[in-house]
C-alpha cells in the first residue's frame, strides 16, 4: 500500500499549488492499509482506512473514508463521509462494547465477524463524482461515473452515471447530460487517459460537443 505523505511549505503559506505524480496528503491525515493515486491531494484531518483513492481526486479536509474504492478525479468536498460507521442493531444492545469487546475488559479480541460484516459493504465512488459539503455516502452504496451529490444529501440508494442527487435521502433531480452524450462519454472514457494525453487534449475538454464529435 502506497502511504507517502507530502506537503510542501508553498501549500502551508498559502501560495500556488503544485501537485505532482507523488500524493500531496496533509501531515494531520490518518491513512490506514490504502492506496492513493498520483496527482492526488488529502486535506488536513483526512481519514482513509482499507481504501483505495485514485489518480486526481481530491478530498477538501475533514474527510472520512472507510472501506471504500474512489475513482480517479473525484472532488470530494469538506466533511464528507464515505461508509459511516455500522451498529448491530439486531443485537440486545447496539453499544460497541460488543464488538470492541478487549476495549471494555469483557474479552481478550475483538468481534471479527462483526468488522468482516462491515468490510463486506464497500462503497464505490466512479470517476469524476463530485461529492457536495458534508455529503453521507452510506455502506454499500455505489455512486456512478460523472454524478453529482448536493451538500448535506445522505445517499442509500445506488446513482447512475452523471446523475445530479439532492436531499435527505438523497433522490435524483436531473441528469447532467441526455442519453447519447452519457454513452459516448463512458465509451471515450477520458479518465483512463495518460497525464500526456490529457495535457495535448486539455482544451477539448472545455467543449463537450466538440470533445464527442473527435473523440466518441
């Protein structure tokens, strides 16, 4: 697992950002058994545990991601929480003490069963997501390719691709793009580009007509 941390005195004092193929993570960062990706940044008191984050994202700081894979070039925004935390509300008491059971002195290990049932709901975050102020990702919940999740909305529910969701559950207001634009998008798959392909076809990405009519 790739744990690099790099900060640059320019990011301290507030100057230009230089990102680079080396993850830029803040020094208050929490990283735990997790891959991140080039030209990546994690904002102070960011949390990653058993995750993947991929090449580009971006998490603004106060973030927590918890057994969770994020696509390349997400915008993760301040207070957003992927995969909270699960309490096993079947059981007599949903307290932790029944799982954190060393923590009280009512056994000698933890309740692994209980953490593999967490671990087996992963959340997946697709490509070029931009996840809104203080968004709820709940466990097991898949956002696609190109959505849009408001600030504060709680999703529960899987979302399409390029799909804009609001509210609390969050539920679908419009899609970015119509049917044919979407489909040539996913099939271009832009995301997947080299750092050199992107920089000699920077500009076409500004145009979304133009970009499908070279490249779909």
């Amino acid at each position: 697992m790739r744990h690099i941390a790099v900060y640059p005195e320019t990011l301290r004092q507030h100057g230009p950002k230089h990102l680079s193929p080396e993850p830029t993570i803040h020094p208050s960062c929490r990283i735990i058994d997790s891959y991140v990706g080039g030209w990546t940044e994690l904002g102070p008191n960011t949390g990653l545990m058993e995750s993947t984050f991929g090449d580009y994202s971006y998490a603004a700081g106060d973030v927590s991601i918890v057994y969770a894979d994020v696509g390349k070039f997400a915008s993760i925004a301040s207070h957003v929480r992927i995969n909270p935390g699960n309490h096993p509300m079947q059981r007599v008491t949903q307290h932790h003490f029944t799982y954190r059971r060393a923590m009280y002195g009512f056994g000698e290990q933890d309740d692994h069963d209980f953490f593999a049932w967490r671990r087996a709901h992963r959340c997946t975050i697709g490509h070029d997501v931009w996840l809104g102020h203080a968004a709820i990702i709940m466990p097991g919940v898949s956002v696609g390719i190109g959505a849009v999740v408001g600030s504060g909305a709680v999703v529960t529910k899987p979302v399409d691709p390029y799909t804009v969701v609001v509210g609390v559950p969050a539920r679908p207001i419009r899609r970015r793009f119509d049917d044919r634009t979407i489909e040539a998008l996913l099939a271009i798959a832009w995301w997947d580009w080299d750092h050199e392909t992107i920089r000699e076809r920077f500009d076409d990405l500004l145009h979304i007509e133009q970009f499908i009519e070279k490249y779909g």
